[in-house]
C-alpha cells in the first residue's frame, strides 16, 4: 500500500501538465454542477418566500347570488389544494386598497371591485402547473369573471431552476466525460512510463490487483483534488456574488463533501476504466 | 523423485506463424537440471513460455507443480509465477535503480514484509558472488554480473524451479562458464532448472539431460552428449 502510494504521488510528478489537465478538467466538470447548482438552490430558496405567499384571487361576476356564492365557497374549499378560502365584500376590498395605495384613494370607486374569493394554496400545490390548473377549474364556474395570480413570474422563476438544473447537469456530465479520457490518457501515460517495471512485477508474481493499484489511486486522488478545486471556485463564485449583487446561499457541507467524492469517483473510473487495456498493451510476459 | 512438472501432447499454434511446438510430452523431477536446444524458431522460448504460463497451449495440457494449464485461472498466475525463477539472456533489470534495489523489488511487489528485505536480498547478493557490489547501478556492471543480479532476483522467492531462456547468449565464454556453474550450484540447493541454449559444448560438458526440439517437434530427449559431437 505505501508502494503504491508512493508510486501513484510519482506519477504526478512524470506528467506534471497532463496531471494538471485530469484535476483541471475534473474541477471544471464539478464547477459547472456547482454553479448551476447554486443557481438552482438559490432560486429555491426565493421560490419558497414566494410561495409561502401565493394565493389566488377568483374575481365574482356582479350580481352573483349569495346563494350560488356560498355553494361556490363551499366547492372551492373541497379542493385538495385549498388550504383557506374567505370572502372579500367589494366594501373591504375597496378599503383595503384605499389603505394599500393612499395616493390612488380617487381612483377607487365601489363600483369598480367587485367581490372576490381569496384562496390560500396547501404546500404541496404551489407549482405553476398545479396553480395554473386550479385556476382553471375555479374560472370555469359561471360565477367567476376571472382569476389572478402572480403567474408569470412564478413561473419565470422555476423555468431557470428547471433550465439551470438541466445545463448545469448536461455541461457537468460533458465535463465529466472529458474528464474520465483525459485521466485515461494520463494513466496511459504513467503505464507507460512504467512498462518496464510492470513487466518486471507481472515477471515475478505481483497480483494484477497490486499492479493496477498505484493507478487507480492516482486516479482517485487526482479526481478528489479536482473536486477541491471546484468547491473553492463555486465557494469563490458563491462570494463574489454575495458580496457585489445580492445575498446568496452556500451547499452544505454534506453537499460539498458529496461534490469531492464525486471528484475522487469520477477520477478513480477514469483510471479503472483505461489500466487494464493499457496494461495489457505494455506486458510482455516473455 | 516426485515431477515438478509435466506436459502432456502439449501444442501451440500461434494464430499468424502456425504451429510453434506439437504434442510436446515430457516430465520434469524435482531438483532435475535440463537443457533445452535446437535450432533458432524451433520452439524453446515457446516452450518457457507455456511453463511460465505466459501463454496456454493451444492443445493438450501444462503441469508445473500443482498447477495445470487445463483449470489455472488467469488470476492464479502470480501465485505460480512466485515460485518460479525466470531469466532472460537480456537481463531486463530495471537500469534506474541499483542492484539491491532492483532485487529488493521482486520482494517488495510480492508482498514481503519489509523487514524481511533487506537481509534477503544482503542473503541473495552474497549467493550469486556480488556482495561487494550491492550499491552499484546495473550499466555499471558487466554483461555476467548483470545476469548475476537478474539471477538472484530470480531467486528472490525460493522458487522450485529456474526457467532460463538462452541466459548466456549476450556473454562470452569465460562470463557464460560462470553463469553455468552459479546455475549449477543452485541446482545441487534443489531447485529444478531448464535451460535454453545454442551452445552444444556447454551441454556436452554438462554430461545432463537434454531435450533438443526441431520445428516444435522433440527430436531427442536423453543424456547422449556423443549424438551432439555428430551434429557439431
Ligand atoms: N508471440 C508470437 N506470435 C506468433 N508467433 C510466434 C510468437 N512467438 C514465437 N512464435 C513462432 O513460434 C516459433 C518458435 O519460436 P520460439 O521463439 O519459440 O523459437 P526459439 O527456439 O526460442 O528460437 P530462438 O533460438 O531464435 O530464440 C517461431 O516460428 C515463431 O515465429
Ligand atoms: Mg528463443
């Protein structure tokens, strides 16, 4: 084991620039991942105080009967999504956006508001689709003249989480790819540098596994460090953007350690994946 | 006498060349010492070669020790490959590290503990006659001390038995009668060596059992030096 060590810490220093490549590639993978990641995380955690307010206002048609409106209260209420639902008279209404918006007090006139269902959403149904399709469900009544809710944005919002968690992935996986070949060729390299002595081991009864050893350690250290590197780009990235435009959150620790074994994976399936074809390339048994 | 090993119709064809030795037989006893000859191409390396298992015969069977080349894993390889010495007229030490290390190596990848070493390979030094020269890098030796060194690395494991393929073949006279005495001595310790070589007057010296091959086929196997006079 310490041989091994010793000879996968050698291998660092026979290809300086191509060992570089391998951590550099490995960082760049888990840095893209970082990114996308932290924009996701980001825009989860705006998502969630948005959401936390989201609500839904189903504007009555005039002259709707009290009657057909509590049918309606009670309707909308059975909703699995509906967490509250209340009544908002037009008096209220108008009260309260005389309060809200002082300066606009002449604008308002009782005529204009009409009443209106205010409708409090459960947890689980605050995605665009789902809030989407209650207020379909709701605007379908006679009733209803129409309803609101901050749908654009709300869904602005989760499309770049969707489509940052999707290019983070994709360009992280590319990365990743690269990252494997280029350990690939390095270990190459190193089997190379080493065929007489691998020869000499295969020659005198070393085990394959103690053979490959050193390499898939290369490999494996080789990977951690680029997943090392990555936390500090993404944690400098992380820093950059708090300190310059606004306040961000960080992984976890957990989710770093997690981003750093991917590293040490990524690189140890990269050596695993190349040294028995190029073992097998340099022995010469006799 | 028990056989370290045995070969049983043993053939191999190479898919580009064609056959390189046919339904070989012959056996082997504990502490025997071998020559093998016979002109150039006509099968000694590949014969080595199926006894080291660094290939399996195409046909019929190889029995070194326990192991038969009909159930051997490849994964078991280097269990045998331990108790086998190999040798090669080239030497093949590793020129980017002295002579003890390059011993101390052959301990060192097969698992000896470490302590162990050192004394081993000092033990090993003093046997093949270059004690006195432990810290020496191999270019700094000659072609017979340089085989001296690949010897006792080949020894390194106590094996039962030396495959030496043509060892002499890069020295001259005086170098190659040395190298056949220091064979010979660890012959009389008990372990079994087979030899490959050109040179008929060291078997004829030798007074041994010879195996002589002719384009993969065993064209004489006995003691007869009188049969190799005709041939010279
Ligand atoms: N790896 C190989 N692939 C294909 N053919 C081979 C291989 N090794 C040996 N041969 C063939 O097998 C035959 C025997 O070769 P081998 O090396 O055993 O001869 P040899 O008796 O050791 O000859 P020499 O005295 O020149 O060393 C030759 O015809 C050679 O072409
Ligand atoms: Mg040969």
């Amino acid at each position: 084991m310490r041989l091994a060590i010793r000879e996968a810490l050698l291998a660092f220093r026979r290809a300086p620039l191509l060992s570089a490549l391998g951590i550099t590639t490995i960082a760049f993978s888990l840095f893209a991942f970082g990114l996308f990641g932290l924009v996701a995380i980001n825009i989860r955690e705006a998502l969630r105080a948005v959401e936390d307010r989201v609500e839904l206002r189903a504007f009555l048609v005039d002259g709707a009967t009290e009657e057909s409106m509590s049918a309606l209260l009670g309707d909308i209420a059975a909703f699995p999504e509906v967490r509250e639902v209340g009544y908002v008279s037009p008096d209220s209404a108008l009260a309260r956006s005389r309060e809200e918006l002082s300066e606009f007090r002449d604008v308002f006139d009782a005529s204009v508001l009409p009443g209106s269902f205010e409708i409090r959403l459960n947890d689980d149904y605050r995605d665009p689709v789902a809030v989407q399709s209650l207020a379909d469900r709701i605007t379908s009544y006679p009733d209803i003249e129409d309803v609101r809710f901050g749908q654009e944005w709300v869904a602005k919002l989760y499309r770049v989480r969707t489509i940052s968690v999707f290019v983070g992935t994709g360009l992280g996986i590319v990365f990743a790819l690269v990252a494997v070949m280029i350990i690939g060729s390095t270990i190459r390299m190193a089997v190379l540098a080493r065929a007489r002595e691998i020869e000499i081991m295969r020659l005198v009864g070393a085990t394959n596994g103690f053979v490959r050893l050193p390499f898939l350690i290369e490999g494996l250290l080789k990977g951690a460090l680029g997943g090392l590197l990555a936390a500090a780009l993404t944690w400098a990235t992380h820093t950059v953007v708090s300190r310059s435009l606004f306040e961000t959150v960080f992984f976890t620790p957990t989710q770093v350690m997690i981003g750093v074994l991917a590293g040490a994976a990524i690189g140890f399936l990269g050596s695993l994946l190349s040294v028995g074809r190029h073992l097998r390339a340099v022995w010469r048994d006799a | 006498m028990s056989g370290v090993l045995r070969l049983d119709a043993a053939t191999k064809e190479y898919p580009r060349t064609g056959v390189a030795l046919k339904d070989v037989s012959f056996e082997v006893q504990k502490g025997e010492f071998v020559f093998l000859t016979g002109a150039s191409g006509s099968g000694k390396s590949t014969l080595l070669k199926l006894l080291s298992f660094a290939e399996r015969p195409t046909r019929g069977e190889v029995k070194v020790s326990g192991f038969s080349s009909a159930t051997l894993r490849d994964g078991d390889i280097p269990q045998l490959r331990r108790r086998l010495g190999i040798v090669f007229q080239d030497f093949r030490l590793l020129t980017d590290r002295t002579v003890e290390a390059n011993i101390a190596f052959a301990l060192e990848v097969t698992g000896t503990p470490a302590a162990a070493i050192s004394p081993k390979v000092g033990r090993l030094l003093t046997q093949v006659g270059l004690a006195s020269k432990a810290t020496a890098m191999p270019h700094e030796l000659s072609g017979g001390e340089q085989q001296r060194v690949a010897i006792a690395r080949a020894l390194a494991n106590d094996p039962f038995l030396l495959l030496a393929d043509e060892p002499t073949g890069n020295l001259d006279e005086r170098a190659t009668r040395g190298i056949v005495q220091l064979l010979r001595e660890i012959n009389a310790l008990g372990t079994a060596v087979i030899m490959a070589t050109h040179d008929l007057s060291l078997i004829m010296r030798s007074g041994y059992r010879y195996i002589e091959l002719e384009r993969g086929d065993v064209l004489y196997d006995g003691t007869d030096a009188r049969r190799l006079a005709r041939h010279q």
